[in-house]
C-alpha cells in the first residue's frame, strides 16, 4: 500500500524533472586525470577523498534517475489498466466526490453516525481498488522500481550530506562538491535566484584558474562529452575508467 501512497507524490529525481522541464546538467568541465596510470602525475597525487565521494555521488544519483524513469514508465501503464486506487462516494446533498485515500475519505465523510454505512462501503470499495493496484504493481515490476529508487535517492542524500564533513585535497574536489550543491540546490538549471549563480560563478573561475595549472585534474571544456552522455560532471578518473 506504501507504493500507491508515494505514487501519488512524484519522488525527488521527478519532482525535479518536472520543475527543469529535463534533466539537470552539470556545468561544463570535467574533472578527470589527463594521465596514463604508469605517467608521474597520476601516481604522484594522494587520492582526494571528496572526489572519490563525489563519484559515488554521481553513479548513485544517475542510477535513481535511471530507476525513477522506469518506474514512471511503469507507473503510466498501470494508471492505464488499474488506475490510481480511488473511490467515489455520492454525498446525501447528491454531490459525488473522488478521494485517493482512506484519510481524504475521513475527511469528506467526517464522523457523523449517519455516514457510517456509506463510509464502511467506501472504505471496503477503496481497500478493493487498492488490492489490484498492489497485486499488478508488484507483477509489472513497479513495485521493485520504486524501492530501488527509493533507496539510491537515500543514499545519494546521505553522501550529498557526507561533503560537509569531507575535506578536499585537491581543486578538482573542491569543484566536485560545488558541482553536487548546484545540481541538488538549484530550483532550475541556470537558475539567477542567490546564491546559485554566485556559486555558479565561482565554480566556473575555479575550473578556469586551475585548468592550466593542474591539467592532470580537469580535462579541457572541448573534451567533455555532451550532457545526455556524461550525465553530469564526469569525475571518473582516466585510470579507473580504463578498467
């Protein structure tokens, strides 16, 4: 029944596609290591740990976009064949009014003695709908794509919360946990509301300053794959990719 419930209140991945219009997008720069693993500048630089919590960062957050669009693909077809669990009751002033559940259905009839026979049909009507709602959300999978969603938005949540208490070791950390409050913070992409584009700004100069500086760290903007591909700002270092 929890799945009903949280399926009439879009998860955070869809809550946030519905107010960009798309998927949130990183902002252009990669944070990788322009280096073969035997080359000095990749095994002369102390692993930064906030970089390494932004990648699992990332990898967790695309895998519950991954998982939330399923289950909206999931969640269309069984509206299509069950519906929302609902039920309509016919008030005694001859109004007819459709709840979504039990306790907007307390509401609308209240506790008066009078309403008891209508509201013991309604409640037995509802439990009914509810029934094949969860039976077909757990044969078409919906069910399974929900808790797995469910659960990487929680822990990308807790590892988002990690980068408070992770110290960077290198520029390219710094603008790894920068990059994770824009794209968890921002009401919309480009958004010009304080303090997203000062962070915004801050994070492009920071990229620019230490570009030149520390190429071993961010690869030039040209070499960034597109958006759709990277799925954000693609912090995989050349090492570990090769794999």
């Amino acid at each position: 029944m929890a799945d009903s419930d949280n399926s009439m209140t879009l998860p955070l991945v869809t809550r946030r596609q519905v107010l960009t219009g798309g998927m949130i997008t990183s902002t252009a720069l990669m944070l990788e290591k322009n280096a073969l693993p035997g080359d000095v500048a990749a095994t002369s630089i102390p692993p930064d740990p906030a970089l390494a919590l932004w990648r699992e960062w990332e990898m967790t957050r695309g895998s519950a976009e991954r998982h939330c669009r399923r289950q909206q693909r999931l969640e269309t077809k069984l509206v299509e064949s069950v519906g929302f669990p609902c039920v309509t009751v016919r008030l005694p002033n001859g109004e007819d009014v459709t709840v979504h559940s039990i306790e907007a259905l307390n509401e609308v009839l209240g506790t008066d003695p009078d309403m008891a026979a209508l509201r013991e049909k309604a409640e037995a009507d509802f439990a009914a709908h509810q029934a094949r709602w969860d039976v077909a959300a757990e044969e078409t999978g919906y069910s399974a794509a929900f808790r797995a969603e469910r659960e990487a938005g929680d822990r990308a949540h807790d590892l988002l919360e990690a980068f408070s208490m992770t110290p960077a070791t290198t520029l390219a950390g710094v603008a790894g946990k920068l990059d994770a409050v824009l794209r968890e913070g921002e009401a919309w992409e480009e958004c010009s509301e304080f303090p997203w584009s000062q962070i915004r700004s801050a994070l492009s100069d920071l990229v620019r300053i230490a570009q030149p500086a520390m190429p071993e760290q961010f690869f030039a903007d040209e070499r960034r794959p597109p958006a759709s591909q990277a799925g954000g700002l693609a912090a995989i270092s050349a090492p570990e990719r090769r794999r």
